[in-house]
C-alpha cells in the first residue's frame, strides 16, 4: 500500500477497505526499529503520513498490525510511505 503525501487526492491517506463494517478495529503503525508510531482504535481511513504527535514520518516502509475485540485474527503486513512535492 503506498501512501504518497503530496496532496494531489490520490493516496494522500491510507485507505482499509471495509474498515468501517468493523468499528471493534485497532490499527498500529511500526517503523523498521519497531516502535509505534500511530495507534487509532476505531480507524477512519485517515492516516496521513504522521506520528503519534502529529509530526510528518520519514518515506519509507512500516509495519502494520489490525486486529479486532470480536476476533482472535491479526492482520500484519507493510506499508510505504513516499513523500512527493
């Protein structure tokens, strides 16, 4: 999933088909050294690039994690961040 921040409509935040069917959800963010870098209960499809703090991340790739109360199923993969002008 590449997250392009530039600001141009297309793939300015990172879009998880369906999460919204499933608001029991937690989404986390890890960078290469494995800290947590965004933690949302709830997430809305509106990640954009930035930190727990609200600062802009560094390009390039994160781990993610979702998982759900109702269910013992944790989805992991990658993501990359790419920052354009």
């Amino acid at each position: 999933f590449p997250v392009t921040i530039d600001k141009n409509g297309l793939n300015d935040t990172w879009q998880i088909e369906n999460i919204s069917s499933y608001p029991d959800n937690k989404v986390l963010l890890f960078d290469q050294w494995n800290n947590l870098v965004f933690e949302e209960t709830n997430y809305s499809n509106d990640w954009a690039g930035r930190n727990k703090r609200g600062e802009l991340l560094p390009p390039g790739t994160y781990f993610y994690q979702i998982s759900f109360t109702s269910s013992t199923k944790i989805f992991r993969g990658f993501i990359t961040l790419l920052l354009t002008e």
